[in-house]
C-alpha cells in the first residue's frame, strides 16, 4: 500500500456496531479476519489510534452534514452513488454531498473493473454519510480485501474534509476517463447493479461468507 496513506484498516467496532439493523454479522460479513487480512495488530498501533481516525472522520461529518452524530463519510465516484443500489445495500437513500478526491488517478483492470489509485488526476464524486454497520456493507460491495480502505482529504463545498475510498494501491491498469461513468448509468447497467446488489444481500442474509 502506498506509504502515503494513512494506515487506519477497519476496526472490529466498525465491523460489528449496528449490525442488528440489517441482520448481518461480523462473520457472515467477511467470514472472520484471517479471511481478509485484518487484525489488530495490522492496525499499527491498536484501536487507541483508529479511534483518533474515528474522530477525525466523526468531525468531517459534521462539518459536512451540519448535524451532530455518528458516522462515517465515503467517497464514492460509482455505483454507491446511485439511490436504487443504496436502498438495496442500506435499506435507505443515504445522505450524499458532491465531493472532489485530488491527487488520484482512475484506472481499469484486466478484469474490466475500474479503481483508483495515487496520481496526476482530480476525481469527482461525492461522500455519502454512512453508519457503521453500512459501511461494512459498502466493504463487501467493494471487494475489500481486492480494494482497500483508506483514509483521504476530499474537498466539499469549499471545505476539506477526511473521508474513507476504495482504492488498489498495487493493480495495474489502464489509464481510464471516468467521465462517462460518474454520477448516471444506463437503464441496463442499473438494473445489472441492482440484481448484482440483491443477489449480494441474499447470499449475506443466507449465511453465506462469500
């Protein structure tokens, strides 16, 4: 991973707090953290130092919702954008503010799937307000281990805030406009994503890890 990152992986409270509103467990998610390379002590520094990330996201939130309360930010710049997809994944429409990820360039693997990585490049795209327990949905939606989450500055309405991405620090890749793909799909693409969705949440609520 690139060292400029900030080392802050997923803490065991994100994972599991809150699961009971969409009735997923922490093993039925991600099938325990051997499976995606996650632990305690691969957070350098234990859960003292990702509770200060937690803040700091915590704090961007309300600097950017003009509310108080929990939550997590996500920069999305695809698919998590997209209402139907949410109210599949999160049961909801989630709250959603444009946003700006520099310092990123955009990519397509040999597999067809976009991501991000470090680079000459400005994305757009927007944070969505997320619970914990949504965004562990959002992990699995994201292929984490495949992509990682990590913790970026994003510029909204003027104000830079911190918010997690899905990123490929690693992957090679095309170079990739991400124009045509932010913010609207076709009818079909979205009904693929949906099914995609669906299908994703009822092998989750059906116990099965994968």
């Amino acid at each position: 991973m690139d060292g400029d990152y900030d080392k802050v992986g997923i803490s065991y409270d994100i994972l599991v707090g809150g699961y009971d509103k969409v009735g997923i467990s922490y093993d039925i998610l991600v099938g325990g953290y051997d499976k995606v390379s996650i632990g305690y002590d691969s957070l350098e520094g234990g859960y003292d130092k990702m509770g200060k990330s937690n803040d700091k996201l915590n704090k961007s939130f309300d600097k950017v919702f003009e509310q108080d309360g929990g939550g997590q930010l996500l920069f999305s710049y695809g698919t998590l954008r997209d209402e139907d997809v949410q109210r599949v994944l999160f049961g909801r429409v989630v709250e959603v503010r444009e946003a700006v990820l520099d310092g990123h360039a955009a990519y397509v693997g040999e597999d067809g799937y976009y991501f991000l990585k470090k680079g000459i490049g400005v994305i757009e795209g927007a944070v969505l307000r997320l619970t914990g327990a949504e965004l562990a949905v959002a992990d699995r939606w994201e292929e984490v281990p495949v992509y990682a989450r990590v913790a970026v500055d994003v510029r909204v309405a003027g104000e830079v805030v911190r918010a997690w991405v899905y990123v490929r620090p690693d992957a090679v890749g095309e170079s990739v406009d991400l124009a045509h793909a932010q913010g609207s799909f076709s009818a079909g693409e979205k009904e693929a994503y949906v099914r995609e969705a669906r299908e994703m949440m009822a092998r989750i609520r059906g116990g099965d890890g994968n």
